[in-house]
C-alpha cells in the first residue's frame, strides 16, 4: 500500500477506507483497534514462527472463507496453523 515503514495509522486508515483486512504478525494494529474501539478495519493477526505463504497459505485461505462474514462487518481474527479465534469490533473492556 506504500513505504514499508508508512505509520500504522495510516495503513489502517488506507485499509478502512478502502474496505480492506490488515494482515499482520504485528501486535500494534489490534492494540489501536483495542484503545481506539474502532469499528475497522479488520486485522487478521498471525501467530507462528513460519510465517511464509507456503507454510500459512491454504491454512488462511481456510480461515478466510470461514469468516468472511465477521471481517467484513469488522473484527479482529488472531490465528495460527491450529486455531483461529475472532471477536467483532468494536471491542468492548471486557474482550481486551
């Protein structure tokens, strides 16, 4: 979407305003998503040590189509190889 080093603000801006997910290992977006309880955009949040598409790819595809109707009504999706959990958005105290 731009530099690699663009703020995360502004990657999620970009996202929301387009009606895109974030796809990310990096704890930050959802921590924003948590303090701000924004309603968007979704983050899909990847938990591993291999990260590569060969390794997480069918399994996200899987996920993807599982929860397609949660990440377009907004929410945060935190998986891995086994497990995917999700909670909508915005969050509330209690979820955080």
């Amino acid at each position: 979407m731009g530099p690699s080093n663009a703020p995360d603000l502004e990657i999620m801006s970009w996202a929301k305003d387009r009606g895109f997910c974030v796809v990310t290992s990096d704890l930050d977006f959802s921590a924003i998503l948590a303090s701000t309880r924004a309603e968007g955009p979704s983050i899909i949040q990847i938990r591993g040590q291999d990260l590569s598409p060969a390794t997480l790819g069918s399994t996200l595809i899987t996920v993807l189509r599982e929860h397609t109707r949660a990440l377009s009504d907004g929410a945060i999706l935190s998986m891995d190889l086994r497990i995917a959990r999700i909670r909508s958005l915005p969050l509330h105290p209690s979820a955080t």
